[in-house]
C-alpha cells in the first residue's frame, strides 16, 4: 500500500471513491434501470387470518422505510387501516403476528419504543388500532403462538442476542473459548398477557428452532439441539415436554420441566434415519404428533416426507413414502386428515391427505401454483381459520407478491400494492428433460426483448441447498438471475437431482456425490433448451450463490462450456472447509462420514483439486462474516485462478453474513455479476 496513503484514511477513501465512480460509469446503463424496477416493489413478508375467519392481517414495508402492519376485514378488505406502535409520522419495524385463539387480540413485535429495542405490543383490532405494550425484550424474538387456551402468548427467545439466531446472519467476530463462551441460545419464552411477567421455559441446554402447544395447552413438542444452535440443527431431537401453567415461574412457581426424547433420527431405523426434522405439529386430540423428515441442507428450507408418531412413543409411520413431491408445511385439518404444502416440480402445490395412508383425503384438495406461496412463517406455510378459511401471499414471476384469503378454493385478493407493476424481464415456462434415469425439471425466462429467429446468450443459474427448488417469485433487489432475462438472455434455473419436487429418492440422490451427477442434469437440460430455442452455446454463463456457489466453481473445472461465471459464497475446497465453517453437522449426511474419516470423498468434489483445468473467467463474491460458506473458500478459489493466470476477480463485503442484510450491498452485488457477464463478451452490450 502507498504509505501516504496509509497514513491518510481520508485520501484512501477518495481513492476508494473514485475507484467506485470509474467502475459505476464503466457500467451497462440498462444495469441502473433494471435495479430501479427492482426497487419499485411493495415486499408483504407476513400474513395471518384469524382464527374466527373474520380479519385478516399482514407485514408490509412501509412507503419511508421500515415495515408496517395493516388489518382488513375478510368480506370488506378494500378498507384496511393500520396497526402500529409508532408515534403519528415515525416508522419502525413492526412484525411477528400472532392471533389470539378468541381472535380479540393480535400480538405482534415493534421497535417503536423510547430506546428503539424489540417489545411486544397487543392490539384490538376490531375496538381500537392503538395497541398497548405487553413486555420489552432484551434479545431475539421469533415465530410468536399462542397457547390454544389463550392463557400465553409464547414466542422463540435468545436472551441478550447480539445478531438474528441463525446460520444466514453474520456471524459474530471470534472471540474467547470458541464454541463455549459467548453462546446464544434460543428457547421457549412465554408471557403471561395480563401482567407482562416473562419466563423461557426449556431447559437451558438447548437450542429450540420450532415448536408446536398440545391442544390440552399442557405440553410442547419441539426440535432442539445442544448449542450452538447455527450447528446442531443437523441432529436436532424431537421432544416433548409438559407445560403446569399453576406451577410456572408465573405464578411463582416452577415451568421448566425435563423434556423427554421422542424422536432421535441419529438413533432410530427406517428411511429418517440420520436425516433432519422440522415442523412437529400435534394431532386435534392430542395422540399423534405429524412432523417433516428428510434430508435438508439449510434450516428453514424444509422439504421431506411425512411421519406421524404417537405422542406416548412407539412406531413411527412415514405416510408420503414414494410419493414425487416434497412437503414443506402441515397441519392438522382434523384427526384424520393433514393439510400439506409441498414442492412438486418446481411449483407449489396444496393438498389434504389422509393421515392413515397418505393419499388425497375426502376433502378433494389438490391444488398447483405455479408460484411462490406462503404466510411468511415457515416455508410454504399458511395461515388458516377454524372455519377454513386461509390467507397467503403469492408471488410468481409474472406477478409481484400480494395477500390472497378464502376458502382454499376460491381465494380472493385482498392487497393492491404491487398490481401496477409489470415484469423488465421475458416470459417464463417450465422445461423438462429426461437424464440417468432421472425426470428433471427446471425454469427458462425469455430474454426481454425476444424477437424470433434471433440468437441470444443464456445464464445458467443453479439454486442454493442443494436441498432446495427453484419456484417462481418475483425477484428481490439482492443477487438473482432474473435481472439477466431483462438484459436479453435466456436464462434456465434448474432443480437437477438434490432438489426438492420429486421425492425423497431425487433429493438423496446427489449424496456423496456433489458436482457429477447433479451437473450431468444441469448439462443435460442445456442442450434440452438448446434444442427447441434459438441460443448461442458460445455464449453461456453460470452462476449461482451458496450450494450453486459452490456447482459454479466446480463446473468451471469440469467443462469449458461456460464462457464466463459469478460465484457467490462458494465453497472450492470441502477438505478445509469442513474445518473453516460454523455448520459442519450437515455434511455427514451428504457426504458419509466426516473429512478426517473420509477425506477422499470431500477432495472428489473439490475444485481446487482440478483448477489446473479451469479457464473460464470467473467474478466472486463473498460476506466477511459468512458462517455458512466462510470467505476463505473464495479467498482460496480466486488465489488460484490468479495463480494459473484466469481472468478473475473477488470482492468481500464487510459486515456480510450468507444472506446480504445492507441495501447497498445488496445493489452492488448485483450491478458486479450483470457487468461481469457483459464486460465477458456473454451478453449484448449496447
């Protein structure tokens, strides 16, 4: 570094300035343009119906910033109002919706307080839109019920939280005893309404990531883990644990119980066995608890099959074994049967099955969106009414999100934020091929400007996960490869083998095998497309962030079909990133066995073990505080390609974890990748 500059901060910053201004002037203008469009968006991130159908109430971002929360009733929505704990004229961040059983009351988290810390707030919506503060917090609160009894309101707590509980969030500098001072765990809090008393009641020694009231309000079913909790996902428990509220810290007694182990999938025989559990729900009358099993690559993005124990313990029945699709979301419609969201090819699809044999069930519900759907809770979730009654948002790539409520068959939409909006970007459909044996499905947009019998380039995106899917959204302003269809690409999303849409066997079939067979089909669906749309093959690019962070650097090693690529939070060597990560338990499952018993299996899939093949000129990406996929991976990749003379280039966000939070960031990141492709020769520059 220059030492002038060094002993000047304020000189280097100008540097650093005008460095920024060269490259934003060297920029395609149609960049700014399609990141404007981006912008214009409305977000809905929470809805919520209440339990007597009547209203209806959803999270949407405020016009000056910040997130607001409006109310509606179901037959009248056209006249919501607000509900909010900000002065007249301020924003804040309001969120977390919870309906009381009796539907009176709506609980939910806000900022808006003296010191700007989280508290929750109640409401009446049907009497007053002013809401009264029930409790502040002094930490992380999340995914707030209340007890089927409406004594409790209870949420997800981490006492003292320094970040958002979780692996997407940046993780905090190292510091101390690593893995045994600093950790923050998260628990059952639960708040007694009347007088605001709080007490967290599960044991300290784990970390709850769902949890689920007995309809008696008498018990919990959770999954939990020992901390640190971004870890042990991967081999979280079910338990069960009973709830006194008239011996709770409450009432000046005692709540915190020792769970008891109903589920450990380390443990048990059968198809779950070494997989991951996620939204354990009790029956209505309280013998069987339903839960999602399968194997799953980041925690919140669920997809599996069904099974079903008793609460007492006993056989544990897989319902959806063999059946072609991967459910996301369930719930209880009645003793016999559950109501389902699930992934099937790359859409989403609503049912009812029976809970006996897992077929449709005499409710007839068989329901396919070819979007995005879901209350904003859990993935895919819904909010749904005693009487029925369900409110969603749905977004696609046609159509930004907004709320839809209603019968399940017959919904209506409820907001009009985003109807004026029209896509920058080409038409989409669904493409199929046939490969290996395998029926894979994937997403192609048209370039935007598509005139027919004229050849364009096309970017090959490959999702995260890998347990995951493409299914159609509307794109948000962070890196996504739709903003391309609107420089006039095609651009083909595919969910090869590991992707949930197909069953259990697809998502399990790119174990211990990570970047063969799962680019075989990505491949495979290139020449597909190829065959029936008018693409220039010397023109393709590749990208993807995390899992397909990772598939584009180790594609770049495996062919030179690509003639440029960005890979975002990638991982180029599973050998030393078992060792850099904060969430080694999920590679067990994947790859066998751990890099010290099987080191052989984590260099087959490495690219650094073959970048003396790479050419491909190659953009990354990377957060400073990436616990998921570490920034040395990248530091790693881009040394290397440096090293055999590639064209490439890495840039590190500070601050960052896996998922980008700063608005800016999120701009940068996207304005790089489509300026890396253009500046490559890929895409039309005009």
């Amino acid at each position: 570094m220059n030492k002038r500059l060094a002993r000047n901060p304020f000189a280097l910053l100008l540097c650093l300035l005008c460095a920024f201004t060269a490259l934003s002037q060297t920029r395609d203008p149609r960049i700014g343009q399609i990141i404007h469009s981006l912008e214009q968006v409305r977000n809905i991130h929470e809805t919520a119906i209440a339990p007597d159908g009547s209203l209806v109430a959803w999270v949407v971002d405020g016009t000056s910033g910040g997130t607001e929360i409006d109310v509606a009733s179901l037959s009248n929505p056209s006249q919501a109002h607000r509900i909010t704990a900000c002065a007249q004229g301020s924003t804040g961040h309001e969120d977390g919706l919870a309906w009381s059983p009796d539907s009176r009351r709506l609980a939910f988290f806000s900022d808006c307080t003296a010191d700007h810390q989280h508290a929750v707030f109640l409401a009446e919506p049907a009497v007053t839109a002013v809401p009264r503060q029930l409790i502040q917090l002094h930490g992380y609160a999340d995914s707030p019920q209340w007890s089927p009894d409406g004594k409790y309101l209870s949420f997800l707590y981490v006492e003292g939280a320094t970040r958002p509980s979780g692996a997407l969030a940046a993780m905090k500098p190292p510091s101390g005893v690593i893995g045994v001072e600093g950790l923050e765990i998260q628990r059952v809090a639960v708040v007694d309404p009347a007088n605001g008393n709080l007490s967290q009641i599960t044991p300290a020694k784990l970390h709850v990531y769902e949890f689920d009231w007995s309809p008696d309000s008498h018990k919990l079913a959770y999954v939990a883990a020992p901390p640190p909790g971004e870890n042990n996902w991967w081999v979280a428990k079910l338990y069960t644990q009973p709830f006194m509220p008239g011996s709770s810290p409450i009432a000046g007694g005692r709540a915190a119980f020792d769970p008891g182990i109903l589920v450990d999938s380390q443990t048990v025989s059968g198809s779950l066995h070494g997989l991951q559990i996620a939204v354990p729900r009790w029956s209505p009358d309280g013998s069987q608890i339903a839960f999602i099993g399968g194997i799953m690559s980041d925690q919140g993005s669920t997809g599996g099959d069904i099974y079903i124990i008793p609460t007492a313990g006993g056989k544990l029945k897989n319902i959806t074994e063999n059946r072609k699709a991967s459910a996301a979301w369930i719930t209880w419609v009645d003793d016999n049967s559950l109501g389902v969201a699930e992934h099937v090819g790359g859409s989403s699809h609503l049912t009812v099955l029976d809970a006996a044999s897992g077929q449709i069930s005499h409710h007839n519900i068989d329901l396919t969106f070819p979007e995005s759907t879901g209350s904003g809770q859990l993935a895919m979730s819904v909010s749904v009414s005693k009487g029925r009654d369900v409110a969603i948002i749905r977004s696609s790539f046609e159509h930004a999100p907004e709320v839809w409520a209603g019968q399940i068959t017959d919904l209506k939409q409820i907001t009009h934020y985003n109807d004026a909006l029209k896509p920058s970007w080409g038409k989409s459909e669904s493409v199929e091929w046939e490969n290996e044996g395998f029926h894979v499905q994937g997403w192609l947009l048209y370039p935007a400007n598509y005139e027919p019998g004229k050849k364009y380039p096309m970017i090959v995106a490959v999702h995260g996960g890998p347990s995951s899917a493409v299914i159609p959204h509307w794109p948000s302003v962070g890196y996504n490869p739709v903003a391309f269809s609107a420089l006039d690409y095609f651009v083909l999303m595919p969910n090869p083998r590991g992707s949930y849409g197909q069953g259990e066997k697809f998502t399990q079939a790119n174990v211990k095998d990570f970047g063969y067979g799962d680019l075989r089909d990505i491949l495979a669906g290139v020449d597909a497309v190829e065959k029936t749309h008018p693409i220039d093959d010397s023109r393709l690019g590749l990208t993807g962030w995390s899992y397909g962070g990772f598939m584009t650097m180790f594609a770049v090693t495996q062919t030179h079909r690509f003639h440029a690529a960005v890979a975002g939070a990638g991982i180029s060597n599973w050998q030393s990133y078992y060792g850099e990560n904060s969430i080694d338990q999920w590679m067990i499952p994947f790859f066998g066995a751990s890099v010290y018993d099987d080191p052989k299996v984590y260099a087959k899939s490495s690219a650094i073990e073959f970048i003396k093949q790479i050419k491909t000129p190659t953009l990354v990406v990377v957060g400073d505080r990436d616990g998921e996929c570490p920034a040395p991976q990248s530091f790693e990749f881009w040394h290397a390609l440096k090293a055999q003379g590639v064209p490439t280039e890495l840039v590190v966000y500070p601050g960052e974890g896996h998922h980008f939070s700063s608005r800016e960031h999120q701009r940068d990141v996207l304005e790089r990748a489509l300026d890396w492709f253009e500046k490559q020769g890929v895409g039309n520059r005009q």
